[in-house]
C-alpha cells in the first residue's frame, strides 16, 4: 500500500505490461512513489492508461519480492540463500560442467518479452559470445513469432506498418484474433472513438468481443468463425475480391511481384474457396463474409489489427500471410489509416524480436547463416560465432527429456505456466542439471531451479522498450532496485562469471553497441530520445528522426509477395469424448499469467478465471452459473467456475490463464504452428461437465 504524499519529484517511465507502451510520471516523495500518472505527452497514450498500468507499481513493492539469491544442490532441497558472488560462481560452474560433459550445445537461454531492448541483446550475446551457441529463444515464439515469419516473407520485416495516430484517418477497422479492449485497452479506446466518428468495423473472432457492441450495428459485421478456421476466412475474403475484380491492380502492377500475384489469383479464384464452400466448416454465413470482404475492398482506409487468436494456431503463419495478402490485394499498405498491425501482448515483444533473441537470427533480423552479418559481431564481440541456428523453446524442452539439453538461463520468464503441455514442460526442467530462474518472484518455473537471481523490476532500471507501432520508449529508473542491480548488471555478472569480459557501466553503451550493429537502429541514442521523447524504427541515416508508416515507396523486401495460403486443419479435433472447442485470451484487469497483476490492486478484479459456455451447451450438461466445473481434455483437466453467456457460440468454450490455481495450459495441447513452433494455444477439444470444486 502506497502512503499518499505530496510529491517533491516525478520521473517519465513506460509501461512494463502491453504493446501499447504507455508512458507514466512515477511521482515520488524522497525515495517513496506516491503514484503512477498517465503523462500526457507520451505519444502511444496522450494522458490515457488502463487499470493494469495504473496499479502497476504494487506488484514492485510486494513483500512476495525475493531480494537475495538462492541456491541447492538439487529440487528436492530447501532454498539456500547466498550473496551474489557464490551465486553467480555456482552457476557458472554449473553450466561449464556441463558443456565439458554434454558438449557445447547442451545449454541455452529464455528471455522474455516483459524485459528491455538492452537486457535482450546481452542476453543473445550471452548465449552466441559465452556460451558458444544459438540456442536464445524468447516468449515470442509462444506469441508473435508467426508474425515474424508472415510479414518477413511477405514484405520483408516483422512490424506493425502504421503508427498508433494513424487510426484517426482509418474508414474501415478490422480486428482478427485480438480482443483490444482487455489486451490492450488504451489503444482500444481510440479505435472506439474512431468507429463512435463512424469508422465501419469488421471483426473476425469466435467470441463476440466487447468491441462489436462499439460500433453501429449497421456498420459492424462480426464473423463468428469456428475456432482454427481463419486461413479459410482470410482465404475466402481474397476469394471474393479478385473473383468480383476489387482488388487494386494499379496497386499491385506497381508495388508487387506481378507473377505471383497471377500465381495467388489462381489459386484463391478457386471455387473451393468461395464463401459458400466454406461457411459450414468456418461456421461464418457466406453473405456476411462477402460484405465483409467487399467493405474491406471498397470501404476507402483499410487497416487490420491481429492478436493471438492469429498467430497462436498451428497455421499461425499462414493466416499471417493471408492477412499481408488482403491488404497488399486492396492497396491497403503504405499510407496514413491503412496497413497491417500486429497488437503486441507483452510490452517489448517487439523489441525482443527486434534484439535477435530468436535462434535463427541476430539482431535486426539477419539470419545466423549469412557470414556477413556474422562478421559484424564477431568483430564487435571478439569471438566466432556458431553459423547453424540454435534450439527454440520446444526443441531445448524435447531435448532436455531425451538427455541432450542440461542447462537453462530463464529470464523473466515462467515457462512452467506460460507453455504449453504443463507436464512435458515439467519433465523437461526436472531432467535438467541446471536451471537458473532469474525472476521478481518464485514462480511455478522456480520449483524446478537450482539457482534462483532475483531480478529488478521496471521501476528499478534503465533501458528501452519496443512498443507495437516500432516506437522506442525510454524505461527510467525510478528507485534504487530493491535487488541490489539492474537486470542488465546481473546478465553481465554470470557472463563474466563464465569467462566473459564485458564492462559496460550503463544501458546507453548497450544501446551504442546496438545502434552500431543494427542499420534499423542506426541513429538511435539516449541523447536522442531524450530530445524526441520516442522514435519509431527504422530510425538511421534514411530516416533520422524514426518512421511512422512502413512500406510507403516499396516494401522493405522490395516488391511485396503475395504467397498462397492452402487452408489445412488442426490435428486438434472435436469428437465424441471431446465434443468442444476451447479457446483462451485475457481479461482487462490481469496480464498474462498474472504474476504481477494479480500482486497488485487489480488482484479484487476477477480474482479467479472463469469458463464462458453457452446457455445451450450448460443445459445440456446440468451446468448453472456459478457452478464448479471439470474442464478436461486429451492432455489434461482442470477445475473452474462456469460463467454461462451467449459471447461464445454453442460448441465453443472459453477462458483466460491469468490464476495459477487454473493451469489453463494443462489442457492445452503440444500442437503448433508449422513455421515457427509457435504453440496451438487457441484451438483445444475439450468437454465440460459439473464438478465438486478443487
Ligand atoms: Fe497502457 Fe497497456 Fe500499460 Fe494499460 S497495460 S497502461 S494500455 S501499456
């Protein structure tokens, strides 16, 4: 509980939660904060935040904070609390141990998409400098990682194209996959006020999202598609712009490969593809698709927003794709109130992707194999640096039960919670020699670690996130971190504890280094955000001040591709015994696993997750409000309370994964998407009956 004061001193910080990247005044007494203002000149969020940015300083100064480093021999042992010197050596030696037994590959790292733009790229540096390898991964292979690989292929660059601002000259918002008014409400709150202007909407979602009530009902079409479907939806829509002749070809003859877009006219011209082939295994009317897809294609500004009901499927990047196809085949890209935006659910997702924390690619998204990116570093960093793309997430957890992967730095990052398959994760910690959880506090992970460093939260440092229009924030520290160091010095310190070298004495010489090696970040400096306040990337000798609008003259990969999206259907199917479908998402209140909401004022919100299922679906199963029930499905059960609402369609269930108690990811299947292993989070057959409670 904060003592209210009158405040004698205020620092600008941003906010460690979503995309959205809202800048606040810690307004603080001597050393107390005294509160958390919305600062008006942050120019995501112009004096505007949501409940979770607003309260976020509690979770910062709970007494669940461990402060000291831990350590044991084994997980069957007590904690043992040490000083950092005999941490950090325990770990090093730990992990050196290991390479000399199981080779150099045996170790790795995960980062995670709530720390800065600086701790990330010391972290993959880390891993390619010290230990010797690729194998960095972060939480946006569990989240964003599709969008890597769709908008890569298609326009050259994993990046939302517009600027938040840009949604004033928008004519026609459409939402996939995404639910902004819980995920990311300050943004949420412009895309009303644009459709209260008059902004048509079209949202593509099995659950009818509060922002479909925003709208006029004359001006919203919601397509309840059933969950798994959206390359058929996306597909269809395209079907019916080239086969009613919408598309732009003026657009398309001089920014696109023409060749390929033949090759796509042919292949979505098929009539399989039309909105009548497809609605009853879409579940979407084939009328309301059309006009939908007609509003999209003549409506004027069309800009698209996707979430993780996107990317979190096992044709993740396909939809992607389907999704750059759309706005490439309408013109929709390249001008104010168009383009294609990814909502980002984590406050640095982008960034983190930004910093090469992906095993294939370095900074800047270069490609691990080409020897003169490589080159770059391995001048900077004085090593060399292993040429063959590392382990992701999946592949450490599938080698560490096979015996092969022992070690394992996890940052900022509860994977026992957040990944998929709870017990596969499980087995693969406890087959581990050394498991190093570098947290705020002991989250589930930590059952499973051997040496606990307790981390700095964002009120406790310096640095910079990504928010999801690419713009650069500055984090500022606030306080003196109630750890003792930055989460930076800490991922410094077990570098040099192995053998590293490194002496950096601020984030801004990280920032340096980062600017010197990545041409997308070519011009950025403290100095220069602390004049602009913010600049959006690429931001370097072409464009100075940052760039608002991507893919204004020519795509970043020069001409844009179009690729054909073949629809192919989950392995994850309903039947008998698992007649349902459930799919997960958020709930305003509370961020991702809830570690720090639910250690704050928000914790009286929604203090449990609740299943949502259609009135018809609980009657046939004797289920009323309230009731406990048993939520169970190929991979596991849990036991949660039924909320009974007719958001959801009959045959789909849903519910968030903010309580550990929950352990919605019990459920969830090891399904994943093609390209990036991106886990299937949003598509699981479940059924649903009554139950006694925990
Ligand atoms: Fe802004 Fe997102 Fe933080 Fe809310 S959670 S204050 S919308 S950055």
């Amino acid at each position: 509980v904060i003592e209210l004061g009158t405040p004698q001193r205020s620092v600008i910080t941003t906010c460690a939660y979503c995309g959205v990247g809202c800048s606040f005044k810690a307004e603080l007494n001597g050393d107390q904060l005294v509160r958390m203002v919305p600062y008006k000149h942050g120019k995501a969020n112009r004096g505007h935040s949501c409940v979770k940015g607003r309260f976020a300083y509690g979770y910062a100064q709970h007494q669940d904070r461990i402060l000291n480093p831990m350590i044991r021999d084994s997980i069957d042992e007590p904690w043992r609390e040490v000083d950092w010197d005999e941490a950090l050596a325990f770990a090093a030696s730990r992990l050196r141990r290991i390479q000399q037994d199981h080779g150099r590959q045996s170790i790795g790292v995960i980062t995670s998409s709530r720390c800065t733009n600086e701790e990330t790229y010391l972290v993959q540096k880390l891993t390619r400098a010290v230990f010797g390898n690729n194998n960095t991964d972060t939480c946006a292979r569990v989240c964003h990682s599709p969008t890597g690989y769709g908008l890569g292929k298609t326009y050259g660059t994993s990046a939302g194209t517009q600027d938040f601002d840009s949604v004033a000259q928008t004519d026609v918002v459409v939402i996939i996959g995404a639910n902004p008014t819980d995920g990311h409400p300050v943004f949420a709150s412009r895309l009303k006020h644009r459709l209260r202007q008059g902004a048509k909407l079209i949202v593509i979602d099995p659950r009818r999202t509060d922002i479909v009530r925003s709208a006029h009902v004359e001006a919203a079409w919601h397509l309840p598609l059933t969950p798994g479907t959206n390359v058929a939806v996306v597909t269809a829509m395209a079907h019916v712009i080239v086969t009613e002749g919408l598309y732009d070809e003026a657009f398309i003859r001089a920014r696109c490969d023409w060749d390929e877009f033949q090759h796509y006219v042919e292949f979505v011209s098929d009539p399989r593809h039309a909105p009548e082939a497809t609605q009853a295994m879409t579940g979407v009317p084939a009328e309301d698709l059309r006009a939908a897809a007609r509003l999209y294609a003549t409506g004027g500004n069309g800009a698209i927003y996707y979430g993780l009901g996107v990317t979190e499927h096992s044709q993740g990047s396909t939809t992607v794709i389907g999704i750059a196809n759309l706005a490439m085949l309408t013109g929709n890209i390249g001008r104010p109130g168009v383009g294609v935006n990814p909502l980002r659910g984590q406050n640095n997702v982008q960034g983190s992707c930004d910093m090469g924390s992906f095993p294939h690619e370095l900074p800047g998204y270069r490609h691990v194999k080409l020897p003169e990116v490589r080159a770059i570093y391995e001048q900077a960093w004085g090593v060399q640096i292993d040429p063959e793309p590392g382990l992701r997430i999946p592949n450490m957890l599938d080698a560490a039960v096979e015996g092969t992967f022992r070690g394992l730095y996890c940052q900022g990052e509860d994977i026992l919670q957040s990944d998929p398959d709870t017990h596969h994760v499980a087995a693969g910690l406890r087959a581990m020699d050394c498991v190093i959880v570098h947290d705020l506090f002991l989250n589930e992970t930590a059952n499973y670690a051997h040496v606990f460093l307790p981390g700095s939260s964002f009120l406790e440092k310096d640095g910079t996130f990504t928010n999801a229009e690419r713009r650069i924030n500055r984090v500022r520290r606030v306080m003196a971190p109630r750890n003792g160091y930055e989460d930076w010095e800490i991922t410094q310190m077990l570098a040099n504890a192995m053998g590293g070298n490194w002496s950096y004495t601020h984030p801004s010489q990280i920032m340096d280094e980062i600017a010197a090696t990545t041409p997308s970040f070519a011009n950025v400096s403290y100095e220069l955000l602390e004049e602009k306040g913010s600049v959006q990337w690429p931001c370097n000798g072409a464009a100075p001040e940052g760039t608002p609008l991507m893919h204004v003259d020519g795509f970043v990969a020069g001409k844009g591709h179009f690729m054909v999206t073949e629809y192919v259907a989950t392995d994850e199917r309903s039947g008998p015994r698992f007649p349902l479908l459930l799919t997960t998402g958020r709930i305003l209140s509370h961020y991702n696993v809830g570690a720090q909401t639910r250690r704050t004022e928000n914790t009286v919100w929604h203090p449990e997750d609740l299943l949502e299922i259609h009135p018809h679906d609980a009657e046939q199963r004797g289920i009323k409000e309230g009731d406990w029930v048993r939520l169970a499905s190929r991979a596991g059960e849990t036991t949660l309370r039924a909320t009974l609402t007719d958001r959801v369609a009959a045959g789909v269930v849903y519910t968030t994964f903010h309580h550990p108690t929950t352990q919605a990811n019990v459920v969830t299947t090891d399904f994943s998407d093609w390209a990036t292993n991106c886990p299937e989070y949003k598509v699981t057959a479940v059924q649903v009956s009554p139950s006694n409670g925990p």
